[in-house]
C-alpha cells in the first residue's frame, strides 16, 4: 500500500469507530481518568522546576482512535519529521529553510544550539548594561513590533511581572497612532529605551511606529534619539541602514520563524522586565518540553496526544473552533498569542506537496480567561449547536496575595466546568436541559512562573508542528498574509484598478 493510501485509510478507520458518550467511555474504563492523565516533572537545577499535569480523559479519545491516531503518526513519518526539526534540516520547503527556534533554547545541533548561545550572551550583556546604568538612567521600554514580534513578550511580560518589573515595559503594535500615543502618555522620554522589534525590518507597521517614537524622543528634547534605540531582528544590515548603532543591534537567525522567536533576541524585552535569571529559566522550561517531545513516542508525547485531539475534534467531528480558557490573569493573553501560532502556522488548505488538503486544517483559537468568560461565552458551550474543544489552564499556586478563598473558588469554578460540559443534565423544560458529552482537557501547572510559562509554550509549539506532520502540511510559512499587504501599498500608490465595493469605500474613507 501506498503511503497516501495507507494515511487515508487511517482516516476511514478513524471516521468509521463508535462515538461513545465521554460517559460511556469512563464506565467502560474506570482507569480512564489516570490513563488519559499525564504529569510531567522537571527539575531546572537553580533555574527552578515545572510540574504540569495534562488531563485529556474528557476527550473522546477511544482505545481504537489512539491507536489508529499513533498509526497515522507512523504513516505521516512523526519521528522522521521530528528529527528533521531538531537537526536542523529544511522542514520549511516553501522557504528552503529549517526552524531552529528550538536551538535558541538549546535544543538542537552543536552549530545551532552554539550560535543560539553566543546571541544569548550577547543579549544578557545588553540587558545587564542596562541594568547597571551603562545607558543612564532607563525606567521605561517601548517594544515596538507586531504578530511574532510582539505577541510573545507580550505574553511573557504580563505574565511574568505581576510581582516586580525591573523596567516598566510597553509592547506596542498597532499602526492605529492611539495605540503609541498611549505608551508615550505612560512613559517620560527622558529615561525610555525604544526597541525596534522586526525579523524582517521591513514591516509596514512597525517601522512607521518606530519613525514615530523616534521623532517623540527629539520633539521631547532627547538629544540623540538613535542612540535609545535597540534593534532586535534578523536583518541587521537593515537595522543599521536604519540608523541603530552595531553595538544595539541584537540579532537572530532567519531560520527562526516570527511567531517561534520568543527565545531569540525578540525576547529582550522580557529579560530587561524581568531579568536574566528568568529569561534562561523561561528558556530552560521550554527545553525541558524540547526533551519531552523529541524522547517520548505516541500517546505517551504529550504535544502528540494533543494533536491527536485536536485531529479528531478538527478533522472527524468537524469542529470549526478550539476554546481555551486561561483561569489564571497571568495567562490573560495566552489564547492571544495561541491565535497567531496555530493559525498562522496550520490555517493552510494545501499540503507540502501543494494538493488540497480534505477537511478542516486549523480550527479557529479563540478564548479567554475564567471566570469572566463563564458570564460571557460558556452559554454557548454548554447549550449552543456548535460543538467545541475546550482547554482549562489553571495554576494551582495563586497569582495573588489575598484570601485563599478567591483562589480556591477560581479552582473550583475551572474544574466545575469541565464536569458540567461532559455530564450536562436532563430537564423537563428543554430551555434548561444541557446535553453534556461537550470534551476539554484540563491542564494544572504548579504555578505561573517563567520556566512553567517556557514550559506551556513550547508545549503549544509542538502540539502545533505534530497537527502540522499529521496533516502533511508546512507549518512554518504564511503566505496568506501577503495579499492584504501588497492591495494596501497599492491604495497607497493610487494606482490601479479595484472592485467598486472597494472603490467606493476608498472615496467615503478620503483616500481617493
Ligand atoms: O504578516 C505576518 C508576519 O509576517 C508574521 O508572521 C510576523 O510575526 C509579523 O508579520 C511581523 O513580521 P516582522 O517581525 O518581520 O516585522
């Protein structure tokens, strides 16, 4: 049998198997709970520890459909392709390139993890010059960048420096002026760094951003504006072109992709928050998943069974969306920045040898943070007609100082979902009955900090890169982004034609 027969065969095995109720399968397997249930332990040595617990037992994943879902692995070549990725070989054909985001944290080959180490060294010593005063006196940071560039410090700041930040930073992306004119209200030029955050130096956005806080600084008496710049980037020839002196550019490899690049130089606004110790313990915790996933096989690799998950919702059920909900204020962004690295990475409807791909590729990540989302969305989930994959995250520490009790009840209310999504409950009147059998997986860190944050993420990149293989697509391009850029320089030129819904809009907008 072919390769390509063999995988759709799978797929007919898979679409033909029973769909028991998630109660069923539990009474039919009282291990079911422990069985579906992982925990994974990491001890960093001074850098901390990361203890996760992934509960998938409220899936619907079957005995039958595991099996069948590790013979799609080994039908798709799981390992081979996970190989490629760590060793470094070109996993991005579209591109010709490979992605050694991995390396950045020390997973990888010599040249590659060496390399990730020197540019880390590199950065450390910025951001400890810094810190020492070396630049005069630095209290604000604006980290100007966009999607890759921007959504993962984002994350990582919000989540890391509820307690202290070292430098009060503010991530700027949108080319809507407010969204800068809003950090510079926060901020006094005077003591404030700007860095130029961009793989490409060449975004529309973030360069017209960057002009402006430029022209900020010397409106505001800065007597050499270039000199508080720090360039973060792949393009370093660029960046200096631009004006940013050699000595703050920070580079980082073109083979690490935009929404992979938290790990390089992109992160220098994390380290300066929250320092260098938590910046490699950040790294440290995404290499101990690096561990994981490149070690373990089938259901016992955790961003595998993810996938495998997320496979079955997206591609038998025909599920168009995936919900996470953070229960945790630290993780507020985290379905944000989830949004960029699945979507972007797996909304593809071609494979990587350029044919259609049959069914859904990623579904829609969309989410929130509990408990508000409860008193928001959750009427939906429990009683709407669409069936939708949920993700619980919840820290078992608290984030916060006051009375057990809030914690407690945010615990208690994460865990009640889950069981209410799957059981339901039968009632006279319709209008008030739930029918249950709604899947989630429950995921519980020991707590929020900077090696579990690294932990969570890489997690997330991995589980993405498996959908990827099991789908035969490339993760690692997006070329639909490109469109809507090259119609928005050509309304900006006033050349050409356009449609006249367009047309029109262009007129009543005033700009034609
Ligand atoms: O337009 C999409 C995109 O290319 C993302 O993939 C990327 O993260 C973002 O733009 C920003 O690109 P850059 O870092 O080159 O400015």
């Amino acid at each position: 049998m072919t390769s390509n027969a063999a995988i759709t065969d799978i797929w007919n095995r898979l679409r033909d198997l029973p769909t028991p109720r998630l109660t069923d399968l539990f009474d039919a397997d009282p291990d079911r709970a422990s069985r579906l249930s992982q925990r994974l332990d990491f001890d960093l040595g001074e850098l901390g520890q990361v203890g996760l617990l992934a509960d998938f037992s409220k899936t619907h994943l079957s005995h039958e459909a595991l099996d069948a879902f590790e013979a799609l692995a080994e039908a798709r070549k799981f390992e081979k392709a996970r190989e490629d990725l760590f060793e470094g070989r070109v996993v991005n054909a579209t591109e010709g390139r490979p992605a050694t985001h991995g390396a950045m944290r020390g997973s990888g080959t010599a040249p590659a993890v060496e390399e990730g180490e020197a540019l880390l060294a590199r950065m450390g010593m910025l951001v400890d010059a810094i810190h020492a005063g070396t630049l005069g006196e630095v209290k604000h940071l604006i980290h100007i960048g966009i999607g890759g560039s921007a959504l993962g410090p984002a994350l990582a700041i919000d989540a890391l420096t509820r307690d202290l930040e070292l430098v009060d930073v503010h991530v700027v992306s949108n080319i809507d002026g407010l969204a800068l004119e809003q950090a510079f209200a926060a901020c006094d030029p005077a003591t404030t760094l700007i860095a130029v955050a961009s793989k490409t130096f060449t975004t529309t956005e973030t360069m017209t951003n960057a002009a402006s806080a430029l022209r900020w600084l010397s409106d505001n008496d800065v007597s050499d504006p270039s000199g508080r710049v720090v360039a973060l980037t792949a393009n370093p020839e660029r960046a200096v072109e631009w004006g940013v002196d050699e000595t703050r550019v920070l580079p980082f490899p073109e083979s690490v992709g935009g929404r992979y690049s938290l790990w390089s130089s992109i992160g220098f606004p994390v380290a300066l928050a929250v320092g260098m110790e938590d910046f490699r313990a950040m790294l440290a915790g995404a290499q101990a998943i690096d561990t994981h996933f490149r070690a373990e096989t089938g259901r016992e690799n955790l961003p595998l069974l993810a996938a495998f998950a997320d496979q079955y919702y997206a591609r038998i059920r025909e599920c168009q969306t995936r919900a996470v909900f953070a229960y945790d204020e630290r993780l507020a962004l985290l379905p944000d920045y989830l949004q960029q690295l699945e979507m972007e990475s797996n909304g593809k409807r071609v494979d990587v040898a350029g044919q259609p791909v049959e069914g859904h590729t990623a579904p829609i990540t969309w989410g929130g943070v509990g408990t508000d989302a409860q008193h928001a969305v959750f009427q939906l989930l429990h009683q709407g007609t669409h069936l939708v994959p949920v993700d619980f995250i919840a820290s078992i520490a608290p984030g916060d100082e006051l009375d057990l009790a809030h914690h407690k009840a945010l615990l208690m209310n994460c865990l009640a979902q889950g069981a209410a999504l799957m059981a339901g409950q039968d009632a006279d009147d319709p209008a008030k009955s739930y029918p249950g059998d709604r899947p989630s997986t429950t995921f519980l860190i020991d707590d929020c900090d900077a090696a579990t944050l690294g932990a969570l993420i890489a997690f997330h990149e991995h589980r993405t890169f498996a959908n990827a293989v099991l789908m035969g697509i490339n993760p690692f391009d997006q070329f639909g982004v490109e469109l809507g850029k090259q119609i928005a320089k050509k309304i900006e030129s006033g050349e050409g034609d356009f449609d006249p819904s367009t047309t029109r809009l262009m007129q009543a907008a005033g700009l034609r």
